[in-house]
C-alpha cells in the first residue's frame, strides 16, 4: 500500500526528506503523544490491562514474521507457531539446563543471549522448512509449512525437547530465573516494558529492512516471480532471506513469550495459533505493518469485549461460560471469512482512507 | 506373529483405512476441479456429517438410514455453505480463498464443539459385529472390513456418477473449461454448489466410518489435514489420483507405525504422511497425475 498524501502544500524538496519516518511536524508530535502513552501511561493502568496489552504485543510480534511472509513476500506460511515453540523452547532449556558460568547469572545475561540464540536458532528451522520455497510455491508451499507445523511441535518438541530432564509435558520456570540485568521479570508490567521495547526494535528492523534492498526484493518476488527473477534479483536467496527474518522475530517472540508464562508446554503452539496469526494479518489487512498492530488489536480486544458480554449471559444459560473457548473460535472464523468477503483490504485500509481525508482537507482533488 | 505376518496385516489394515481417505480425498478433489477451492476446512466437514450419522444412530435410527440422513443433512449444509461464503469468491487470489475456508473450518468447528462438546463417543450398540474376520492367515477388525466394503462402493458410485450422469458430466465440463462449459448452457453455480454437496456428503461418511473405528471425538478431523498428502501425491485435480493417493497414504501410514515407531518412538504414524509429503513435493509437485501449470510472465 502506497504512502498516505502529504497534507496540503507539503513539498519534499530532497531524498533525505523523502525518506524521512517522520515528514511533517505533525507526525513528530503525533509520535511524541504515542511514546508517553507507552512509557508512561500504560504502564500504570490495571495489570488486567496490561496483561491484554502484553497479549497484543505478543500477537504483533508472532503477526510480524507473517506478515513479512506473506504481506511482503508472497510466501503463505500456516506454520508459524512452530518456530515460536523453537524460540520458546530454545530460550527455555537454555535458561534451565545451559551450563551459564556464575558470573553470567549473576548479571542477568542469561535470558537475553537465550533470546537471541532462540531467535538465530528459530530463523535457521525457517529457512529450513523454506527450502522447498525454492521449487514450490502457492498451495504446495502452504502444505510444506503446515508439515513444519506438525514435525515440529507435534512430534519433535512433544515427544523429545519436552521431555528433556524427565520434565513430563511442561517445562516450569522457576519464579526468579527470568532476570534481565538486575531486573527479575515477574510482573505484568516488567512483562510489558520487555515488550514493547522488542516489538519496537522488531518494527524498526522491519521497516528499515523493507525500504532497503531485501524490502524492495521481497516485493518485486511478490508481485511476479518470474519477472522478479530476469530484473537479476536472485529469488532463492531473497526467498530464504525473508523465512529466516520471519523465523528470527517469531524466535523473539516465542522467547519474549516464556517471561510471561510460569510454564511452557507444547500446547501453547498449537496449529490453530499459526492460522490465528494469519487472520490477524488478514484482518489487519496484509502488506502493512499498520495492519498488523491493528489486526493484532482487534483480534486480542474484540476477544476480551467478548468475554465481558458473554459474562451477563452465563446467568441466564450456564453452560456458556464453560464452552466460551468453542463460541470464540466461531467468532473468530466468521470474523476472518467477513473481512474476507466485505473488506478484503483490512483495517489498514480504512486507516489509510481516514488519514488521507484529514490530509487533503479541505480540498481533497 | 511372523515377519511375513506383520507385513501383510499392515498391508490389509492401511488398504481398508485408506479407502476411507480415498473417499474424502475424492470430495476434496471434486471441490478443486469443479471451483478451484483449495479448502482447508475438510476435516470439519468430516465431524460434522460423522456426528449428525452418531446423534440419529443414538436415537435409535439404523445405521445405514442414519447415514443417509446425515447425507442430507450434508446435501443442505453443502449448498448453504457454497451459497454464504464461497460463491463471493470466485476469482479472487488464493491466500483470500484458501483463508476463508480456514475461517470456515474454525467457525464449524467452534459450532461441532458447542453443541456436541470435545469426550470421545462412540457408536452404542456397536454398528459392526466385534468378532474379527478370518481371511487364509489374515485376521482383519470386521469394523475395518465393512468400512472398506463401504468406501469402496461409495467411490464406485460417485465416479460412475460422474461418468455416466448428466450432472456429473456437466461437472467435468466445468471443471475442464468454465466457459466452454458457461457457452453450453451448464450452470457453474450449480455446480459448484453440487461439488460443495457431494464433498461435504463424501467427508460425512468417511467420518463416520472412521469414527465407528476409534470413537468419535474432535480429532477424527485430522482426517481432513491427511487428505492433503493424498491429493499431493495423486495430484490435486485427478480423481483416480485422489483415490490411488488415499489408498497409498493408508498403507504407508500404517507401514511407519509398524516399522518406524521403534526408532522414532512416539506419534511418527501421525507424522510421517507429512513427511513424505515434503519429500514428495521437492521432487513432484505435480503429483503423479497432476496437469502441470506453465507460467509465463
């Protein structure tokens, strides 16, 4: 999607201000607005509420690794989750079992490297699962992804990483043990000040990667292939380069993620959270990193709106309350079959529209 | 039990299984080939005609009637389903359509979770006699006899019935050229509804076979995902392919659960169709009888 216009008589006399994140004025302060309400509003609010918005954080990060796959690359990937188990379990056996010299636990440095060697080891099971990309595409690339699904967390990680130090079915992580620096992360809010300091360095890399040469080679194989391949760009690596990006944030996700959790168990990776992912870009509206906060938004809010109507309802007809889970997943799937049909573009693209109004007000022609 | 034994009970048990496969993988590709939609959402087709056969069989309707009850129950949700979501997407790219059936599947499976709740059920009185059948030095569950009895008719009917009617015909049609077809006075709504019907009739009977066998739960729709590896390897728009598919990935199912658990211990019987679908894929992706797609810039 291309950029919103300018507003009304704002000429870009230069590249360097072509190319600036922030072209007007008006966006810096928009922006100023945006960091005070994230370091120092919400922060405060209720933790109930900063757990939903640690939710949504983490539903950004895994959506970002699909959204680059697909938004940008034109790979459709319906098997996410499984490399944010790799990063989850990588990150999580690291910190258990990895032999860490004493000054290393000592100074927190534990979870942060485990993060990072999640993070590098989820992108390499990527470009694994990638490999094929190379011959295949469309529907038969969509199969090879859904078969990483399930080698990965429904044989490799349940029948052998999970069972590691005779540990039965789920990891727990002892209270203390996620410590960044001096900091222990053990409350929502530590939670959320790890996030969203990850979700904006994986945006940020995002974004500078996709007006780089990787971004416009990610595009160009979107659009055409073919055509993308005789401009000399070499698809393969471009193909693979993006999987391994995409499996990298989904890595720091799935690591970032085990902070928030007091014990991890394959179950938290299933399929259907890959497919979730995918909704949320779809909903969002694919190709924009706008559509991916707001599809992750949507999805994690109209969720809680959700249970909070249901409640009244439960008194009424008891048996609500405890298939909740199943009216959910309904929802969802109408919710994801609706933008489809009535607004294939997203809610980005509502977004984009509102923008441009305000914008060109008042003479919009 | 003899190596040779073991062999050949695994050969007979992952044939009659794979009828069953064969049998959706059979629905699958009739949705492909009539309207291009590469739909996800099988598995859920499946639990849904299984429990509508389980809840009038419970009722105490014979099995055979309470299957041809929940084949018309499959006929209208078929159509409905075609008509609500599917028919607006004619066209559009294959991420949009491929997610709608995703959206679709987790919808009817959200509504199959609802109403009939997630405890394993099985079939009281049990349809099929216990005692096994003995064939020479096989010993075959006549459950698995009677289920590959059944599928094997069914998909006698369903391509004698694409062969040989007027609606199947004009199925073939469509599915080989749409205008052509269009030109000729052959109505591609019906038929798409009519491929929706079939596929969701099709997937409703081999879930209840399926589920005459190991209980009923919400995990017999796995069956909708191993039909995947069942039309890769036939190739998606063939349907002797789907029905050689659905047979192959049966046997070789049941040949990794006898041969490879003991090195990979765990639930590589689950796994290994995948497996094999990814190999596969690297060195055919056209499966074996697939029309191969040029493209051009």
């Amino acid at each position: 999607m291309a950029k919103g216009f300018l507003p009304c008589g704002t000429y870009h006399q230069d590249y360097a201000h072509d190319h600036a994140w922030w072209q007007t004025r008006f966006v810096k302060g928009k922006m100023i607005f945006l960091a005070i309400g994230l370091f120092l509003i919400i922060p405060h609010l209720d933790s109930y509420y900063v757990g939903i918005v640690n939710m949504i954080g983490y539903t950004i990060l895994g959506a970002l690794g699909v959204d680059l796959l697909i938004g940008f690359t034109g790979q459709i990937t319906l098997g996410h989750a499984a490399f944010m188990a790799v990063g989850a379990y990588t990150s999580a056996l690291m910190v258990l079992e990895f032999p860490w010299p004493k000054i290393f636990i000592h100074l927190g440095l534990a979870y942060p490297l485990s993060i990072l060697c999640g993070a590098v080891l989820a992108g390499l099971w990527s470009v694994l699962f990638g490999l094929p990309s190379a011959k295949v595409k469309g529907f038969y690339l969509i199969l090879t992804t859904m078969a990483a699904q399930f080698v990965t967390v429904d044989f490799i990680i349940t029948q052998y990483v999970a069972r590691i130090g005779g540990r039965g079915q789920a990891f727990s992580l002892p209270p203390g043990t996620i410590k960044i620096g001096p900091w222990i992360i053990d409350s929502p809010t530590k939670v959320y000040y790890l996030m969203i300091i990850l979700v904006l360095l994986c945006i940020g890399m995002v974004a500078n990667l996709l007006r780089s040469k990787p971004g416009r080679a990610w595009m160009a194989i979107r659009d055409n292939d073919i055509a993308a391949e005789t401009l000399g760009i070499n698809i393969i690596f471009y193909k693979l380069l993006s999987f391994f990006v995409a499996g990298f944030i989904a890595g720091i996700a799935g690591a970032f993620w085990i902070s928030n959790l007091a014990a991890i168990s394959p179950e938290h990776f299933p399929w259907s959270w890959s497919l979730w992912l995918v909704g949320v870009i779809l909903i969002g509206g694919t190709g924009s990193i706008q559509g991916t906060i707001f599809g992750s938004m949507f999805m994690v809010l109209v969720m809680e709106a959700l249970q909070i109507g249901i409640l009244p309802l439960a008194d009424i007809y008891p048996q609500l309350l405890e298939k909740f889970l199943f009216v959910k997943e309904s929802t969802f799937g109408l919710a994801i079959c609706a933008f489809l049909i009535f607004e294939p573009n997203g809610l980005s693209y509502r977004w984009w529209q509102i923008k441009n109004y305000f914008n060109l007000w008042p003479f919009s022609y | 039990m003899s190596q040779g034994n073991l062999f050949f009970m695994t050969l007979t048990t992952g044939l009659m299984v794979g009828g069953i496969y064969a049998l959706v993988a059979l629905g699958w590709v009739i949705i492909y080939k009539c309207s291009g939609v590469l739909n996800l959402a099988m598995g859920e087709l499946t639990i849904i005609g299984a429990y509508v056969a389980l809840t009038f069989y419970q009722m105490g309707v014979p099995f055979v009637l309470s299957i041809v009850l929940s084949l018309i129950i499959g006929l209208v949700l078929g159509i409905l389903t075609e008509r609500i979501f599917l028919d607006r997407l004619i066209g559009e790219p294959i991420l949009t359509v491929i997610m709608v059936t995703v959206g679709l599947s987790f919808f009817l499976r959200g509504v199959v979770e609802f109403i009939w709740g997630t405890d394993t059920r099985v079939f009281t009185p049990a349809v099929f006699p216990l005692k096994p059948i003995k064939i020479g030095f096989l010993v075959i569950g006549s459950v698995y006899l009677w289920s590959f009895v059944t599928a094997i008719i069914l998909l006698l009917i369903l391509v004698g019935f694409f062969q040989y009617t007027r609606w199947g015909l004009a199925m073939q049609a469509t599915a080989d050229d749409e205008m052509a077809a269009l030109s000729l006075g052959v109505s591609a709504r019906f038929v798409y509804a009519a491929a929706w019907a079939i596929a969701f009739m099709a997937a409703g009977v081999g879930g209840s076979l399926l589920g005459n066998i190991n209980g009923l739960n919400i995990s017999v729709s796995y069956l909708g995902l191993l039909v995947l590896p069942a039309v890769v390897l036939g190739g998606l728009n063939s349907i002797p392919g789907a029905i050689v598919g659905g047979l192959a990935i049966g046997v070789l199912q049941n040949f990794a659960g006898a041969y490879l658990d003991q090195f990979f211990p765990g639930g590589v019987k689950q796994i290994f169709p995948f497996v094999f679908m990814v190999i596969f894929l690297l060195f055919k992706p056209y499966g074996l009888w697939g029309w191969e797609r040029i493209e051009r810039v």
